[in-house]
C-alpha cells in the first residue's frame, strides 16, 4: 500500500475543520493553526494517526473478524458503500437501525426474513399469495434490502466499527463502546476525540477528504486479508504434504515388519534400535517448531472483547499466546490494562481465559459458536 503524503491530504482539503466556534477543546493536540475563523488541522498527525489505524484495522481484518462502516450523511454514503463493497465487508449508509450491535439477534431475525422471501419466491410459495400480499412482501423485502442488505453476511458481532462523523453516528459509537468493540473514526474539530480508539483527524465534510481517507483504509483491510488468504494457502499446502508423506512412513513400518525381521533375534534388535532413533529425530524436530510459534505469539484479538490496545497491554505484560492467557487470573488481566490504560478499565476479562484455552486447543468452531451466543465476549 502506497503510503499517502501530507501534499496530496492538503490537495484533498482534508486539513480543514470547523469554525472556531463550534471547536471541542479535546482536539487542540490536531489543530494547527485559526484562519479566517476556521481551525486548520494539523496534517503531519492526520498521516501519523492515519497510518496507526490502517496498522490496526489490517490485523484485524488478517484475523478473519469483519469491520462494519457506518457513514449516513449525504456526501459520504455512495463513497463508503463503493470502497467498502471492493472488499467486502458490511456497512450501513442508510438510517442506524437501533439497537444494531446491542441487539444483534433482533437484527439478525430481520435479515433472515429476507433469505425467506427469497426462498418463497424459489420455491412457488410467493406465487400462491394473493395480489395485495405480493405487493406488501415485496414492499418489506425492497425496505430490508435498503436498510440491513449490506449486513447479511455478517453473521456475528464485527470485530471493529469505523465510523465518518462521531457526531452524527453517536449511538453507533455509544452501541460499540458498550460492548467493547474497537472504534476507528474520521474525526473533525467539532467532535470528541476521547470516544475513539484509533482516530483520524481530518475533514469529515468533504467528499474529496472522505474520498482519499477511506482509499488508505480500504488498501489496508486489502493487505490484511490477502495476507489471511496466503497464510490459510501455506496451512492448506502444509497439510496436503503431511498426508503425501503419510503413506511413505507406513510402507517403510511394513517393511521393517517382515517375517524375516521376526525370525531373527539380531535383526529384531536392529529394528528396534532404528525405530528409537526415528523417535529422537522426530521429537527434535518437533521442539524448534513448538519453540518458534512460541516465542512468535499468538493473535489474541481472536478472543472476543480483546482489541489491539488491549492485546499490545497483554502481550507487554507477557501474556503474549492463548495458552498463558489461559491460566492467567481475570483480575490480574483486569490491573494489566487499567495500567495500560484508563479508557481500558471498563474491560471485562471474566470469560478470556475460556476463550484462549479453547483457542490453544485450536477448537476455532466451538470458540466461533460460544462467541456466537454471547454478546461482546460476556456471558
């Protein structure tokens, strides 16, 4: 991904803020400068800050966990909804239904209504309804596919929510924070810095900014996911040649399983010396590879309610794989992170522990249905 420069940010207009007037003080760290009575940002931390997100946002998208856009306001709607769309993942441009990530469930029965329309259709059901009840199914199919269509396969709660105007999207910031779900967002002079985790400082107005702001974002999450794509091909390849291997090993136990092998006193010796030693190779072998993913560490964002502040906090502490995440207390975990940070004392590690030791055992389909049933990670 080609790195964006502060020129190219200044061409964009994405350096200007709202009147002096309407400024939130918490954003005097991004404001460069007042003119004609209008803040100036301050592009150099606009790139800094930029970068960090894009960092964030493509491991979380390498870990397999969807990001949900939320962009309703006019200029930003048809931008975000083409970008997004070119890497598939879910965004709402329409009204913020209510109780979107507080109550999912209720949000995913309305998304299945959709799928049973489709399905009366297929199979000759909608054909045996009246005129007037075509007309009303057709109606709410057309009303489900404008508000919730962008969200139907997205099956479980995102993994993290980026937002164009904090402002106008304060329930869908109010709803993730509640939950503990990352925030990402464009952030202008006139909104509050403190309710985002990774923010981008810059003109949330403009559709030339939103435009260049939402291209970065969209190359990173591109990166993250091919880079889940080729990680998933070498363990698909890793796999197919154990099983190539398989069957070289057993034609070499038959070999040495020979009636003459049987009849020989030093040639049953023999055998079995040679059958210690492959043993010692095998388990040399396999210690430098346990060693390694070891020291390497694991994705910890993989546990739901742990996002990448809280999994950099973890990791420095030494609780860098699932394994030591595991047998850790949840009220140490709890001290790890208000020392990290104070926006992270809200964090509740009850369920970490359960959720990493079935990670460790690399039961991804049973931690998948748990987090499925739960809301943000707590029981």
């Amino acid at each position: 991904m080609a790195k964006v420069e502060v020129k190219q940010l200044l061409e964009a207009g994405v350096h200007f803020g709202h009147l002096t007037r309407k400024w939130n003080p918490n954003m005097a760290p991004y404001i460069y400068m007042e003119r004609n009575g209008i803040h100036v940002i301050n592009l150099y931390k606009t790139v800094a800050k930029l970068d960090e997100a894009n960092e964030a946002l493509a491991k979380i998208a390498a870990s397999g966990r969807k990001i949900l856009f939320v962009a309703t306001k006019k200029q930003a709607k048809d931008i975000v909804a083409e970008k997004v769309a070119k890497v598939n993942m879910p965004y709402i441009t329409e009204r913020w239904p209510g109780g979107m990530l507080t109550n999912f469930v209720t949000i995913r029965k309305a998304v299945k209504k959709m799928a049973t329309i489709d399905r009366m259709k297929k199979d000759g059901t909608f054909l045996t309804l009246s005129k007037k009840e075509r007309l009303q199914v057709d109606r709410l199919r057309a009303k489900l596919e404008k508000n919730l269509g962008s969200i139907s396969e997205m099956t479980r709660l995102p993994g993290a929510l980026f937002v164009v105007d904090t402002m106008r999207e304060h329930i869908a910031v109010k709803e993730a924070q509640k939950l503990n779900i990352p925030i990402f967002a464009m952030v202008d002079t006139n909104s509050d810095p403190r309710d985002v985790d990774y923010l981008i400082p810059s003109n949330d107005d403009a559709s030339k900014s939103i435009d260049i702001i939402m291209t970065q974002v969209t190359d990173a999450i591109a990166e993250g996911l091919a880079e889940r794509k080729s990680d998933k091909q070498g363990e698909k390849e890793g796999k197919d040649e154990t099983k190539a291997a398989a069957p070289k090993k057993e034609v070499k136990a038959e070999a040495k399983a020979t009636p003459v092998a049987k009849e020989t006193p030093a040639v049953k010796e023999t055998v079995a010396v040679a059958k210690e030693e492959v043993k010692e190779e095998a388990k040399k072998e396999e210690a430098p590879k346990k060693a390694g993913k070891a020291s390497k560490g694991d994705d910890l964002t993989k546990i739901e309610g742990v996002g990448p502040k809280a999994a950099e906090a973890l990791v420095n502490a030494g609780l860098e794989t699932f394994a030591k995440v595991a047998t850790a207390e949840a009220d140490k975990m709890k001290e790890i992170l208000t020392e990290a940070s104070s926006r992270m004392a809200h964090l509740d590690p009850t369920s970490w522990p359960k959720q990493a030791q079935m990670a460790a055992d690399e039961k991804w389909d049973e931690l998948k249905t748990w987090q499925d049933s739960v809301k943000g990670g707590v029981e």
